[in-house]
C-alpha cells in the first residue's frame, strides 16, 4: 500500500531576540588573542558569543543531539572556560555537561553524572580538571582529557551553590545550601574539613590571591573571609610507642589551616545572589537582588604592608598630638597586615534593572566589568584601580531583542521581515541575518499587529486602546488613534485590502485605509477612517474575517463563536460546544472551515455552510494559538507546555509535536510560502522553524514518539548493578545512549562468536569463500578484531564503566578473551582497550578469578596490557620531548633573527648619523 498522503517535516532553524538568559551566568572569552571583548552568554539550550566593541554577534556555540532532537530542549545553567581560553564548559538544566572548543565551536566532550540541574561548573589552573556541582547535592571530578569521572563527592545535605580548586593543595572546596563548607582531598576523594561558619545558605564561594583567601557570602549582608595555609608538620611528630601506650585518640592536624581573617560587609544588607573574580583572582565582585554590584582589590603584600604601615604611622601620630601613651598599644606592635589592610573598596556599580549575574576581567589600571541585566540586556563598565571613584559606562548591548516577553509576531508578504511586539516596542527583523533592522518605542504593550498590503506600513494594537500607524522604512508611528478605552485585542486587514477591522471590549470597528496630507508639508501619510460599528453582549477574545471576505467570526468570553455577514454586520450563526472560552480561531483559504482552539484543551474544527462541528480534537495543553497554512488545510497550534503542533484538518490527525519553548508559547505565524514558522513564549525566546524537504510519513512519526517516550524510563532501571546485586556509585551517570552502547557492544560479541563458530565447523572449506556477516560489511571491516576495535570506539568514553557493566557476566568473559588479539599490536585507541580490561577486573575480580579457564587468560593479559602500555607511553613520550624540543629550537631561531635585525636596524642608525655628521662638517 503506498502513501495516500506525504508531509513535509519542519525544523528548528535558529533562536533570536535573546541577549542574556537570566538564570545562566556570563563569562569573558579570548577570541583572536583579546580577552575583554567577547563575552559568552546562555541563550537557552545554546550559548552565544557576543562582541562587545560592535555588539554584534559573532558565534553560536550549540548541541547537535539537541538541535535535532525536537522533542528534548535543556537550557543552558552555568557556564565556565579554562584559564586560557580555549575551551568552555557547559552546564545544562537535565544534568548534563559538555565542553566545546571555543574557536571552532565543536563538541569536545560528554559527560552525564547528574540527575538534575548544575548549579556549580569550574575547571583547575590547568584545565585538565572539571569539577561539577548539582541541585542533587553532589559533586563529579572530570578528567577532561580521558573523558572521564575521578570522583563523586558525596557529604552535602543541600544543592551545591559553589565548586572551587585550591590547586597548589590539591583540593576542591565546596559550598551548599546546608550551610557547610567542605574540603576535598583530590587524591583519595574524600572530605577533610568541614566550615560551619554560617547559620543558613551559602550562597557563593570564592578563591582570591594566590588561593590564599576564601570569601563566601550567605543571606546577611557579611561576606566572611577565611585564611588559608597550608599546615607545618615538622613539629608535629606522633611517636608510635604514644599510640599504643595512649588511652584516647591523638588530635591529628588537618593538612590545611583555615582561620578566620574577619568579614566584608556590603553595602546591600540582602543575601548574595551572584560573586565573580578575574582570572588573577584579586578583584571579587558580589551582587544581591537588587541593582547594585559592590567590588573588592585584594592587593599584594607588598602593598598591604604599605597600608599597614601607613596606618600604624597615622595612629602614633595622632597619639602624640593627643599626648597618650604608645607604648602599651598592641595594634603599634603587630607585623603582619589585617583583612582591612589587604582588602581595598572599590566604587560600586548602580545600574538601570536588577543585576542577574556578572564577570570583569583585570588589566594594568583598570576594571572592565560586564553585567547582566534582567531587561534582556548587558552593560560594560569601566572602573580605574586608581584612586578614582569615576564608574563608565563605555558599552551596552539592548537593540538586538525586546526588554521583556514579546507578545505577537507576524510575517511581511514576503517573508523578509518579521515583526514582533512586546511590552515596551515593536522590532522588525532580518529574516537571513535575524539583526534587528528598526525599533518603534511604544507606550503600552503590543497586543497585535496587522501588516498593511505593500509591507510598507504595520499597524499596531495597544493595552491601553491606542492603534497606531507605523512606517517600516523609517521606523516612525506615523500616527496615534484612541481605538478604544480598553485593550485593543485583534485587529485584521480584509482581503479588499482597503478596509480593516478592530476588536476591543465588546465591539468590533471597521476602519479604512487613506491617504491623507500633513499639514505642513505636501506628503502623503497613511490614516485610518472609522466606518462603522458592530456592538455585542459579551466581551471579544479574537476575531477573524473569512478570505472571501464575506463573514466575520468573533469569539467571545461566554465560550462561544458568533458568525455575522461582513456587508451588514448581521447574525449568521453560533458555534457553541467549548467549556472555557476560545483563544484564537482562522479560516481555511476557501473559506469552508473554521478552527478554533480554547483553554479546554480542545481544537474544533467546523464547516462555514451549516456551523456543524466536524471533529474535537484533544489536547494535553489549554491552547493559546491556531493558524491555518496557506493554500492548505494543515494548522499549527500552540500550547501552555510550549509545543507547537501540526494538524491536518481533512483527516483529523496531528502530523508532528515540536518542542518549542520553556514554559507557555503565546502567539505564532506562518509566511505566507508556508516554508517558515516563528513563536514566542514566555522564555522571552522567538524561534524560528523551517519546511525542509524530508518526507514525514505518519505512522513512522507515531513510532518515534513512542520510541522516545519509552526511552525516558531506563530499562535496567536507575541504579548501577554488579555482580551479586551490589550498587555501585560511579562518576558516571546510567543513560539511554550507555544502555544502546551496551546492546551494540553485546550484539558485536555474539556475531563474532557465531562467526567464529561457523569457521570451525567449516574447516574444510576455504575461509576466503566464507562471506562475513552483513552488519561487519555495514561497518566496513574485514576481521573480527576490527569489528570489536570499531565498537570499542563508538562508546563514550565517559560512559564506558556503565556500559561494560550493563554486559551479562559470560559475556565479559568472552570479552576479555577477545580483546588479547587487540592488545597484540600497538594501536591509538590502546588506552580505551586497557582501560575496559582494567575496570572489569577491578570491579568483578571476584567472580572472574573463580572461573577455572580465565587466570591463563588473565595472565595473558597482564603481559600483554604492561608489554603494550610501556610501549605506547615510551612512543609519546619520545612525540612530546620531540615537539618541547622543536619548540625551543624555533624559540632561539626567533630570537637570534630578532637580535640581528635589532643590531641591523642599530648599524643603520649609526651610519645615517655618521653620514650627517660628516656632511655638516663639510
């Protein structure tokens, strides 16, 4: 049976209006060698970089498997980039962390060990560490480079807010909404210290000069600051014979000192939302709910000495003026300077709209600090270490989205332009490019919009009645008319496209197009001319004037549809059958049905002719928007739950669910090609989706969902199992990827082993007229060591602990076994081949030293894993001596090259002078 009906699939093509994303941080990147022009910012499930110096956007960093995957949207939570630059961590809001490669923006790296939200992402000095913290209340420890989990740190009682290394102690400290501190031994994973220096939530932790100062802020208005050094043990000597001979435990030290140095206090007396230090670590910048942004200098110690000693001169001198005695003053008799003296204030920061996060980078003489704002919008400033109180304001990106939720969009005719109305403006963007090309200011928020045949003129309904008559080219309100007392809901053009129709309140006004003379001057500009007017009973939700022009379909609040006759404004017929009342409603190009989509959950298609109800179709969301494709009768709609859906009104079946936004989706349009789509919502996101040419065949489309719906229950269950039922606590976290890698790797090992056994009951017969299995042929390998080296790669490497132990254990043993011919040769992917051999023995020694035939197996294996990895470390570290050695030696080249063009350009000099001076003595 072929396919009575084909569809075409729609994508997502991008996001814009977007600036900042409130609940992710900010962060500076280096781009082309500048570290304080670009900044890194959330922008949902992407990240975006801008360029602060022309405020334009320069790079979309995002996720592929998220990008396609319609039905999966996680936002981006916390950001954080090595001390060079070169890579950004990302934190998502399901748990998973990816890195990318800043200048080409590819995936480097997957890691899943979280099971809800990151709430805390750094990386060590180095930039081989990840450490991630969680709403789960726990930490993971990353090897960037091997891709995978050191540690799970496990203590806290509460989210963590904070994850910080100590790096040259070796130790991350953590801060949680428990109120504790903690100290975490990076070698053995394990908890040595615990602050319990607040009384409720630490909010923020950071590490400041030279990692010797510790700040954390909780809901007062102290930032407590802690002194950290690293414990003498020299004098600290246990003799063994007091161990044994002594009836109470020994007090050991702690390999750390922290003590207490005293407390900041901010101006703002709420609790810290947000704290950020520079890349040095010196200057640490702290914010509330509020708008202002306090800075802190930790100096050196040369200059905190110099503080210190300028004040105790100030008090002997102000002593000896009062005639009191010196002598017995112990501050006069301190050495060592005081948190007062190394800690200097810098000015604060007030700005327009509540601070939502911030970041500053430090040069010679000044702060660059860049904030986020809550409006949709960022603001550099400018700040001098100087004694200067002077704050700049030197940059602010705001043009390139609205300030707050964008509440209708609409298409021009040719679907080059896209309008969109918010609470304060209404922008017209670059459908190519998405720049925002013009902005109209508006007094009230924008309610709906109508563009004017030619694409020349938009007009725009407000909250407060007002309908204005806006120029596109010139971005101008041409003129302002009171439409009404109340909101201005609907207003729509007629397909004479003369006449145009309004809805507010309880009446519906019908308008006309003119062109009218400005008094001052010759020009013509468009105007409005009332017509006349059609009162009702009830309150209007939405209107909608059928293609042929002949009726006029209104919805009111009493959960019914009033039809009239467009030439006489008289009563046609009713459609009544929803419960609560209807949101939007369209008409079909041929004007024979109308949809109409209600707060009941319920789409209801009806027929124009006799007002009879076709069909009722359910929905798991109350519905805020219905629009017809053009020249088709397939809809979308869109929902509370964000969804966008795609109908088909002739067969009453949903054709395809995309996942558009966090939280409700308000309005959207389609052009008038029926090739894009654009919503909004309440993530204050517009999306843009396409048509592209891919075939949708229903059936299939119903089985990917029911696919995906069942992947979201893991089928091996949560918990990570051995051998004996045993749960384990990996770094790593049990996901539908490690549970398909498992199968693939479990389906790889039984096609060889029937291969295998094939080949040994057909001795006879000639191997080489023996054909492989397809799926090896389908992976283009030739051996059985190929195919098994092929599906070794394919697995994560921060997923492979999870995806050995989902194997049964007969089929590690044959596993084992059929890695020796892998371990035979030297190959790049050696490490991940040792790195299984060691987990498995580590984790099921028990149970694998049992079975009789395995130890010759194991003893094999040991010979050749240390044979193998000798060879392999040997061979890169005679590549690594190599490069260090080349290096250098181009490092002498350059600088020989610059000594003798130096000492050229010197000669020259000393000739030209020479040569002057034996003319003028001429």
């Amino acid at each position: 049976m072929g396919i009575t009906k084909q569809y075409l699939r729609y994508v997502p093509l991008s996001n814009f209006n977007i600036i900042s994303h409130p609940d992710c941080n900010i962060v500076f990147v280096t781009l082309n060698g500048i570290s304080d022009r670009f900044i890194a910012v959330g922008a949902c499930e992407n990240v975006i970089i801008w360029d602060l110096r022309l405020s334009k956007l320069v790079m979309t960093i995002e996720d592929e498997d998220m990008k396609n995957n319609t039905l999966r949207k996680a936002n981006v939570v916390k950001l954080t980039t090595t001390s060079e630059s070169n890579h950004i961590a990302v934190g998502y809001s399901d748990g998973l962390v990816n890195t990318f490669n800043l200048k080409t923006g590819e995936l480097i790296g997957t890691f899943q060990g979280h099971r809800s939200a990151i709430s805390a992402l750094n990386y060590n000095t180095q930039g081989y560490l990840l450490a991630s913290g969680s709403k789960d209340t726990e930490v993971v420890i990353w090897d960037v480079i091997a891709e995978k989990g050191l540690h799970r740190l496990s203590g806290h009682k509460g989210t963590v807010t904070a994850v910080q290394f100590i790096n040259k102690l070796n130790i991350v400290v953590t801060s949680s909404k428990d109120t504790y501190i903690k100290f975490w031994d990076l070698t053995t994973g394990h908890c040595f210290k615990t602050l319990a220096g607040h009384i409720t939530e630490v909010w923020t932790l950071s590490v400041l000069r030279n990692e010797d100062y510790l700040v954390s802020g909780s809901n007062d208005a102290e930032l407590r600051t802690w002194k950290i050094s690293k414990t003498n043990f020299e004098n600290s000597e246990i003799k063994i014979s007091e161990l044994l001979t002594s009836e109470s435990l020994p007090n050991f030290d702690s390999v750390i000192k922290c003590e207490k140095a005293g407390s900041l206090i901010k101006e703002n007396p709420g609790r810290v939302v947000y704290s950020a230090t520079d890349k040095t670590n010196h200057i640490l910048c702290c914010h509330g709910n509020g708008k202002l942004l306090e800075l802190f200098h930790f100096t050196g110690d040369f200059q905190a000495l110099e503080r210190f000693r300028n004040r105790q001169r100030k008090f002997r001198k102000k002593a000896s003026k009062l005639g009191e005695n010196i002598e017995n003053k112990e501050f006069l008799n301190e050495n060592t300077p005081t948190l007062k003296d190394v800690v200097r204030r810098l000015p604060s920061i007030l700005t327009d709209f509540k601070i939502k996060s911030v970041d500053l980078v430090l040069n010679q003489t000044h702060v660059k600090v860049i904030v986020s704002l809550a409006n949709n919008s960022l603001a550099l400033y400018h700040i001098s270490l100087t004694d200067s109180k002077d704050v700049k304001l030197i940059g602010k990106i705001s043009q390139n989205g609205h300030r707050f939720n964008v509440k209708v969009v609409s298409f021009c005719s040719d679907n080059l332009i896209i309008f969109t109305g918010g609470m304060e403006s209404v922008k017209m963007w670059n459908r190519k490019t998405l720049n925002c090309i013009r902005t109209v200011n508006t007094l009230s928020p924008v309610l709906c919009l109508c563009v004017v045949p030619g694409d020349k003129h938009i007009l725009a309904g407000l909250e407060n009645g007002q309908l204005l008559v806006i120029d596109v080219s010139a971005g101008e309100i041409l003129e302002s008319i009171i439409a009404s007392q109340t909101d201005l809901r609907s207003i729509y053009m007629l397909p004479d496209n003369i006449n145009c129709v309004s809805a507010s309140d309880s009446s519906v006004k019908l308008w006309q197009l003119e062109l009218i003379t400005l008094p001052d001057s010759s020009k013509k500009v468009l105007s409005l001319l009332h017509l006349k007017t059609l009162k009702l009973d009830e309150n209007i939700k939405c209107i909608k004037i059928s293609p042929d022009n002949k009726l006029l379909a209104i919805a009111l609040f009493d959960n019914n549809v009033k039809i009239f006759f467009m030439d006489s404004f008289k009563h046609f017929i009713d459609l009544y059958g929803h419960s609560l009342p209807v949101n939007s409603l369209d008409i079909s190009y041929d004007s024979s049905i109308i949809i109409t989509a209600s707060a009941d959950k319920t789409i209801r298609i009806w027929g124009l002719d006799y007002g009879d109800c076709h069909k009722r179709l359910m929905t798991d969301s109350a519905l805020n928007c219905i629009q017809f494709i053009p020249k088709t009768h397939q809809f979308f709609t869109a929902d509370n739950n964000g969804n966008i859906k795609l109908w088909d009104a002739d067969i009453f079946e949903r054709v395809l669910t995309i996942q558009g936004h966090r939280g409700l989706c308000q309005n959207l349009s389609v052009s008038e090609s029926g090739n894009y789509v654009v919503s909004c919502g309440q993530d204050n996101v517009l999306r843009l989706f396409e048509k592209t040419e891919e075939i949708l065949v229903l059936d299939d489309e119903r089985e990917n969902e029911r696919t995906q719906e069942n992947d979201k229950e893991l089928a091996t269950g949560d918990d990570t199992n051995i051998q004996g039922g045993t749960v384990l606590a990996l770094t790593s976290k049990k996901t539908i990827s490690s549970e398909q890698s498992a199968e693939l790797l479990l389906e790889c090992l039984n096609v060889i082993k029937e291969y295998k056994n094939t080949l040994l009951n057909n001795e006879n017969i000639n191997s080489n007229n023996l054909s492989l299995p397809l799926i090896m042929e389908a992976f283009n390998v030739k051996t059985t060591d190929d195919y098994l080296l092929e599906i070794i790669k394919r697995i994560r490497l921060s997923e492979l602990e999870e995806v050995l132990l989902l194997i049964p254990f007969p089929t590690v043993c044959y596993f084992m076994e059929s890695i020796i011919p892998l371990l035979n040769q030297v190959y790049h992917e050696i490490e991940v081949v040792v790195r299984s051999m060691v987990f498995l023995i580590q984790v099921l020694h028990k149970p694998i030293s049992s079975v009789k035939n395995m130890m010759p197996i194991l003893m094999q294996l040991n010979s050749l894993a240390t044979k193998q990895t000798n060879t392999y470390r040997d061979l890169v570290g005679e590549n690594l001596h190599s490069l260090k050695f080349l290096n250098d030696v181009q490092k002498e080249e350059k600088l020989i090259n610059s000594i003798t063009q130096n000492l050229g350009k010197k000669r020259k000099r000393q000739k030209q002078k020479l040569l002057k001076t034996v003319i003028v003595n001429i």
